[in-house]
C-alpha cells in the first residue's frame, strides 16, 4: 500500500496531470455554481473527452470534478437560495440569511473551508474503513436501506416549525416519485399517456424550478435586491477569513458533519442531499441553542457543507467493495474506468490499487484547490448580492432554464422547471417546506422499493424488520430522532416549574 | 476550436482508406445511436468502435449519440423512425428490445423489421448462487421449496432469463418468489452474496468479476461451451433447451436502407471487427466479442425471437 | 427558513385544492395492481388525513380571525405579472429556441419592466448571450434547442 501511495503522489506531482486536475476543479466549479449542472453532469460530458487519455489522467480529472462541485454549488446557495447542486439545498437555510445580513463573505468562507475539511475527513474515514468495505456493504439490506429513507423523511419532518404543512409536503413528494415507470409491478403510474413522463419526474429540474426560479419569482414580487444591507459595509472581504476561522471554532459541528456525511455516503442511491440535511438537522437537533438556526446560524452552513464534500469518501466504498456506485457520481466514474480498461468489482482495489490512489488524492487537492479559488474570487462573487434584482431576474431565469434543458436536451426538462418554479413560489408564500419536498422525492423510490422487497424477503412477515441487525440499529435511531425533542421539551418545563 | 470535434477528427483522419463509390460519402457524419445515459455498456461498446468505423467508411465522421429514457425505446424508436439514409445507427439490445413486443406492449419499431449491420458481443447467462450457499448442482436447487430468486425489474433482460431458465428446470412449480426490483444487475448479484435470496443470474461479462473474485458460484451457463472450469452448460445437465439464451449487443438501421448503402456500411463492420487492433481493444474493455456480419444477424434475430415467443407466458410480471 | 406571510382567503383555498388533490391520488391509485399501488394508496390516505386536518386548521384559525382579513391586490398583481413573465420566457423560448430568445428576453425585461436604459439592457442582454453561447454551446458543444419555428423551417 504504501509504494502504491507514493507511485500515486509522484504521479500527481508531474504539471500535465496537475493541469488536468485543476480543469476539473474549473470545470466542477462552473457547473457547480450554475443551478441544475453539478458534477455528474460535468463527468457525464466530459466522459468521452478522456478517451485519448491515459487512464490516470481521466481519473485525475473526474477527481478534480468531485471534489470541486460541491463548493461551487454553495456560492449560489448563499448568494442567491438557489442551490447550485442537489446537496447544498440545506446552505440555504442559514446562508441565505447570512447573505441578506451582508455578512456574505463570511459564509462563503465558512462554506468553503467546511467543504475542505469535510472531504479530508471523508477521504481518512475511507482508508481507515476500506479493509472493511464488503462486510460494510453486506450490512445494509432491505430492510436496512428502508427504515434509512424513513430516518431521513423523518428527520425532515420534525426540523420543521409546522410539522402538519411538512408531512403534507413529504406526502406531495412521495406521489411526484412514484410518477413513471414502476418496473416492481410493471405499471405506468400517473403518466396521462405522456411520454416525458415515463421515467417519472426528474429531481434537477423540480430542483431548479423550486429554488432557483421560485427565488427569482419572489425576487419579482418583492424588488429591491438581495442583500438587504447598505452596500457601505467593508464586512465581505474580510469576511472570507471570519468564515476560516468560524469553522474551526465549532469542532464539533464539522466533525459530525463529515461522519454523517461519510456514513450516508457508504449507503449507495442515498447521497449528497440527503447527507446534507441529514447533518443540518442533526446538528440543529444536538444544539443547545438552537434558536439562530435559519436566520443565519454559522453552523448551519457548516454541517451541510463537510457533509457533502465527505460523502465523496462515503461513496467510494461500495463503488471498491463491489462495483456498485455509490453516487451518481460514481456512476460515470465507473465508466470512465471501464473505458479505459479497468473491470469494476471486488478486484478492482486489488489489480489497480495505486490508481485509486491517485483519485483520492485528486479528490483530497481538488477541494482544497476549489476553496481556495472560490475564497479568492468571493469578493467579486458578492457583489452580485447587491446588483438590482432586475438584472438578475432575467439573467438567472435563462441560465437556469438553460441549465434545465442541458441535463438530456429535453424541452421537457425546460417545461417542468418552469412547473415547479410555480410551485415553490406557493410553497414560499405559504410556508410549505421546499426541502422536505425534495427529500421526499429522493427518497420515496427507495422507501417503497425496498418495503416491498423486505415484505416478499419475509413473506408479508412484518417483524422481519427488527430481525435484521441493521434495520433494528436504525429503527432505534428513529424512534430517538423522534423522542429526543419530545424529551428535551419534557425535562425544560419540568425544570421551569422548578425554578 | 470545438474540442469534441477536434479529438474526433483527428482520430478519424488516421489513414484514409479508398473507398467504393457508396452512399456514404467521406464527407458525411454517421450517428450510433446508444439509448441509454454515458457510461454503460452499450455506449463503451459504440465509443470503442466508432473510430475504427469511421476508418472503414473512408474517414467519414463518426459520432456518438446517447438518447437515454424509457428502459432505452426512446433511443432505439428514434432510431427506427430516422431516414433509412445509411447516417443514423443504433446499437441494440437482444432479448431486451424484444421484450415489449413479446409481453404485448405497444412499441415503436419492430426488431425484425430493422436493417442489421452487424453483431458485435454475445454474453451467455450464467446462474449463480452465494459461494457460501448450500446449493451445489442443478438437483439441489430444484429440490428447493422456498426459493428466492433476486433480480432486476419487470422489463429487464435479467428476470426473463429467469423466469425462461426457471420454467425450464421446473422451478415454476414451487412457485419461488422473485425478488425483483434491484436497480441494476451488479445490485442483484450483491443481494445475492448478502444472502437476500438464493440463486440468480446474470451474463458472463457482469458475472466474471465476482466469480473471480470468490463471492459467488456458478452452477451453469448457457451457451454450446462453458467458460468455466467445473461448470457445465445447460445443455451438459440436461437442459439443451436453454441454450439460445443470451445477450446480444447489434448494430442496426431503420427499416429500408437501399441495398448499395446496407452492403456498404455491413463490409466496413466486418473490417472493424476482423481488425486485431480493434479486437484487441474491446478485450481490454471488457467486450465480449463474437462478431457476426449482418445477413446472419438478421436471421438470427429472427429465431431469437421465436425461442423468446415461445416462453411468452412464463414472462407475465410475477409481482 | 423564511417566515410566512400568509394571506387569508388564499391560504384556505389552497389547503382545499390539497385536499381535492389527496383525493384524486388516492383515487387514481385504486386501479393500480397489487404491488403498484400498495404504496401510493397508504401514502395516499395518509395524505388526505393530513390535508383534511390542514383543512381544519386553517379554517379555526380563520374563524378566530388570526389570519390578516385583507388579501393585498397590489401583491396578487404582481405575482401574475411575474408568472406571466415566466410563461413569456416558456413560450418564447420553445417558439424561438434558446440563442433569440435568450438576449432579445433580458432586454425586453430590462427595458420594459425595470426601466433601465437601452444601451445598459442591450450590453447585458449581449453579455448573457456570450456566456451561454461559450459555455454551452462552443465549449461543451450542445446542442441548444433551436425552437419550433426554426426545426419546422428546415
């Protein structure tokens, strides 16, 4: 292992290859940053660019990719409450406000170096698990991968100030997932004859439709611009350093974020978005003050933020152990590999080991390389805050509808990122959580997928799912998830009535 | 200058070769078709063999074009609804694209109807079970009463497999419970080692990483020769009427490619895969290579179709 | 998460819509097979309970005259205005294709809704033009959808 390590890093070390790592942090930046883009689409199109690669130089760059998206996605998310990418959806809640406090270049900051020590966190979480990786995988069956989407769903719902708009949110989720094909039962399920919709209901699309254009509509209505502070205040340059700092004074905020971040990211088909909110609110659940949350807590740019950089770690271990991606990501990332010749499965760590190596590496310098652009471009990135919404309006209407019809060429992608743009503007207006909305989404496959696969496992034999070690472990964690804020409120009024 | 463009040109402009006065000029661009997302596969196959293709053509240009969406008919109907010009091409799935028509759906194009340049891989399905599973032949699974079988979902090549390999061995009578619905096949074969069911199977090319790797075994494959020691053939067990189940990957056009351009665009295939070079590149990628020129493609997608017709109703969705 | 500025009228509409919206699904799911619908028609009556006592909610609340009486007109134009400015950009770009209307849509917005001066509008229309085009089109070589008007012209 460790001449592998450093065949890997003297690899890296040559200037062609560092070249292509630092086109892929470009590259993940720019697509990072447009709303709708994000990383998979990046190696999904630069994919057969790599063909007359070497395959170390493909791997390089799809690194470099990575590692950088996420933070590019979270300049939008805090500039704008439009996240670039699925997984910043949580730096909204509490960037946002940053942003109209004209405290900007603090979360950008906070954002940047989080994502950094996130991904390191996730990369040394990998190497110290990866000896563990099959036995890791072979846990979550099922049963396991079913009360997982409940976990998440559930951890949504009662974040929330109104629980009752919440659920209903989730419930208006799940149903816009089981549009499409239901290849379980072989049906069509709400489709009206129309063709787009046969694979159901695209998340990139819903995503930009319900953020960034249901912002611009709001921008419409309310006018004005984004920060809401007098252009005067020298806050945001320095800010980038404030935002340095800040994360390194809550330790323990970045720590949990990157393990849930890394933990959700080994269970493959969950990712980056869940990871994300799942750290928000854990961390808003574990807070003692918790009252800042969502009007411009620094932590709550924290946790999302490590968490999304160290799911990339995560995600690696069912993609070594087995071959199964563990991201979308991963996904392509898998046939970049097999177009240039490497088999993916159990061996491939084996057989390959120093090029994996030189991934993790890649992914390692990318988000650090990706920070450091992004907080010294960030002074230049404000100053969009306080350009007249009008300019913006129309601006990032057209780039996002662009962005919509970018992911497969489909004016339909075009069409329902419109749709939904309606839909989170009512859903602003009138308090319906957009986020839980999009979780449920994510998660509604999954949940119904694997209930139905874990009731023919056990024959219609429902106590199946406490039999399994894993689904039990998790099923524990819920009913604490649940029981917790109950508890909490329980023991403050006893102790008030005390006082 | 367009980097795509810049790469494939310059890949292309190797050795211009004289070409007959065809219908496909130098100067045209061909499009393959790959119905389905990056990737894959299908679209290493075509990526793989577009250059070579292009070479065969006389250094026309050749591209890839991946139309993803409805378990891959909107790729192959757009395909089959494109001018029977010779410039649009699709790679084909057999029995995958033949299954909607054989489970009475409505599609778009009909798989015999389509004008077959060529067969590039031919993946024999082999059955699997956990390596530390109890079941060691073909008798032992069958005497099996409450089988679980995981799978893929409704509509893919994987389950009709099954379910063909299952009425054949007899298995349909225990009536075994298909645990369908993973999302790919690599996601059945790893339900598979963590023991959420019994048996499976898959084709050799997603197969092999994991025999070799020790997770699972295998109990028999389909094809007239096995590829692994110790593992026989179905039709060495007993089973020849299995033999036929495979999966193909072709080339086609649509329907009605005048007879100059067919003849065309098949010699230049069959250039490409008795080209080494190019052999020997699709091995490093993990192809399965088993060339067939197109005049036998077609009549062999014909009787494929007929072993598939008659399973037809051991392939009702079991969910 | 920001707060609610809930409207009076509105809000009860819309919790009814959701609730005739619950209903439909729920009804729609009944004709689904066995392993299609088991799912979709659990959530489904767990959406209408939830609808239905959202239903209720608003409506005591609405009683005990906690929600703002006035529904402000001047808001309600300018939210159709902004969907009609969002249709427009649909419309305009499935007729006209992304490279028109793209910069023909920012300076008509620019100059007629906000006021801006001409030269301003045209030099930002030209500017979103140039980086969609270099980005998308040039450097990723998209495709960019050319509109109906122009793919039935050829």
């Amino acid at each position: 292992m460790l001449d592998s390590l450093v065949t890997a890093t003297l690899y890296l070390a040559d200037g062609v290859t560092l070249m292509y790592l630092m086109l892929g942090v470009l590259v993940g930046l720019l697509f990072g940053i447009i709303p709708g883009l994000g990383g998979a689409t990046a190696i999904a199109l630069l994919l057969p660019l790599t063909f007359g690669m070497e395959p170390e130089q493909a791997i390089t760059l799809m690194g470099g990719i990575m590692g950088s998206s996420a933070i590019g996605g979270s300049v939008t998310a805090i500039l704008l409450n439009a996240p670039g990418t699925a997984p910043n959806a949580a730096t909204c809640f509490d960037g946002y406000p940053l942003t109209r406090q004209g405290k900007a270049g603090l979360a950008i900051g906070a954002a940047a170096t989080a994502s950094s020590l996130g991904g390191i966190v996730g990369v040394i979480v990998l190497v110290a698990i990866l000896p563990m990786a099959k036995s890791l995988v072979l846990l979550f069956g099922p049963p396991a991968f079913f009360m997982l989407a409940v976990l998440g769903l559930v951890s949504l719902t009662i974040s929330n100030n109104n629980m009752l708009r919440g659920l209903i949110a989730a419930a208006l989720g799940l149903f816009i997932g089981f549009v499409g094909y239901d290849d379980m039962g072989g049906t069509l399920r709400f489709t009206a004859g129309i063709d787009y919709l046969w694979d159901g209901i695209k998340l990139v699309p819903a995503l930009i439709g319900l953020f960034a254009i249901a912002e611009m509509i709001r921008l419409m209505v309310e006018g004005g611009a984004i920060s809401k502070v007098d252009r005067n205040e020298l806050g945001e340059v320095k800010g980038v350093g404030a935002g340095f700092k800040a994360v390194f004074k809550h330790p323990r905020t970045v720590l949990s974020g990157s393990f849930i971040g890394t933990l959700v990211g080994i269970v493959p088909g969950v990712g980056g978005t869940v990871a994300s909110f799942l750290s928000y609110s854990f961390t808003v659940q574990s807070s003692r003050d918790s009252s800042q949350f969502g009007k411009g807590d620094i932590r709550g740019v924290i946790a999302p933020e490590a968490a999304n950089n160290a799911k990339d770690g995560g995600s690696l271990i069912p993609t070594l152990a087995f071959g199964i991606p563990g991201s979308a990501e991963m996904a392509l990332f898998l046939g970049v590999l097999v177009l240039h010749g490497m088999q993916p499965g159990p061996l491939l760590l084996i057989e390959r080991e120093w090029s994996l190596l030189v991934l993790i590496i890649a992914l390692l310098l990318a988000t650090i390389a990706s920070a450091c652009v992004i907080a010294v471009a960030t002074k230049y990135l404000i100053k969009i805050t306080f350009v007249d919404s009008s300019i913006l309006i129309p601006t990032v209407l057209s780039v996002a509808l662009v962005g919509a019809y970018a992911l497969e060429g489909s004016l339909g992608d075009v069409i329902m990122a419109a749709v939904f743009g309606v839909i989170g503007y009512v859903m602003i207006r009138l308090d319906y959580p957009r986020i839980t909305l999009v979780i449920a989404i994510v998660l509604g496959g999954m949940m119904e997928r694997n209930f139905i696969q874990s009731m023919l496992m056990f024959r219609s034999d429902w106590t199946g799912f406490f039999r399994d070690t894993t689904s039990l472990v998790i099923f524990t964690i819920i009913v604490m998830a649940l029981a917790l804020p109950v508890l909490g409120r329980i023991r403050r009024r006893v102790r008030n009535a005390n006082v | 200058m367009k980097i795509k463009t810049a790469l494939l040109s310059a890949v292309a402009g190797i050795a211009l070769m004289s070409g007959a006065q065809a219908d496909v000029d130098p100067s045209d661009t061909v499009s393959i078709v790959v119905p389905y997302g990056p990737g894959g596969g299908f679209d290493r196959a075509v990526r793989g063999f577009a250059p070579y293709f292009s070479e065969a053509l006389g250094g026309a240009n050749v591209i890839t074009e991946n139309i993803p969406g409805a378990g891959g008919q909107r790729g192959s109907t757009e395909v089959s609804r494109s001018e029977p010009d010779g410039l649009t091409l699709g790679i084909f799935n057999l029995p995958g694209f033949a299954l909607p028509a054989i489970l009475g759906e409505e599609v778009g194009y009909d798989l015999r109807e389509l004008s077959w340049i060529g067969r590039l891989e031919s993946d024999d399905y082999v059955l699997i079970v956990a390596a530390d599973s109890e079941i060691q032949t073909l008798d032992d699974l069958i005497a099996i009463d409450d089988l679980i079988i995981t799978s893929t979902g409704y509509g893919s090549t994987v389950l009709a497999a099954l379910q063909i390999t299952a009425s054949e061995l007899g298995l349909a009578e225990n009536d075994p419970i298909y645990l369908s619905g993973y999302g790919g096949t690599t996601d059945a074969i790893v339900g598979l080692i963590r023991g959420d069911g019994q048996v499976s199977m898959a084709p050799v090319s997603s197969v092999t990483p994991y025999l070799e790797s020790g997770d699972v075994r295998a109990l028999a494959m389909s094809g007239n020769q096995s590829l692994f020691e110790g593992v026989p053939t179905f039709a060495e067990a007993g089973y020849p009427g299995l033999t036929p189940l495979n999966l193909q990957r072709s080339i086609a056009g649509p329907p009605g490619i005048d007879d100059a351009t067919l003849t065309q665009l098949r010699s230049a295939f069959m250039d490409v895969v008795q080209n080494e070079e190019y052999l020997e590149y699709a091995k490093s990628i993990g192809m399965n290579m088993s060339p067939m020129n197109g005049a036998d493609t077609a009549a062999d997608i014909s009787s494929s179709f007929e072993f598939y017709e008659r399973f037809s109703t051991s392939l009702e969705n079991p969910n | 998460m920001p707060t609610s500025n809930s409207l009076a009228r509105p809000t009860v509409l819309v919790s009814c819509f959701m609730l005739m919206l619950a209903i439909t699904l729920l009804y729609l799911s009944q004709g689904f097979g066995r392993s299609s619908g088991m799912f979709p028609r659990f959530i489904g009556w767990v959406f209408v309970v939830l609808t239905a006592a959202d239903v209720v909610v608003q409506l005591i609340a609405w009683y005990q005259r906690k929600l703002p009486e006035t529904t402000e007109t001047a808001i309600t134009i300018k939210q159709l205005k902004s969907m009609g400015w969002l249709l427009g950009l649909v419309v305009a770009l499935s007729i006209f294709g992304f490279l028109i209307t793209i910069p023909a849509y920012i300076f008509t917005f620019l100059t007629w809704r906000a006021g801006h001066d001409k030269r301003r509008s045209a030099f930002i229309a030209i500017g979103a033009l140039v980086f969609v085009w270099v980005i998308f089109v040039w450097l990723l070589d998209y495709e960019l959808y050319a509109g109906l008007l122009l793919n039935n012209l050829s």
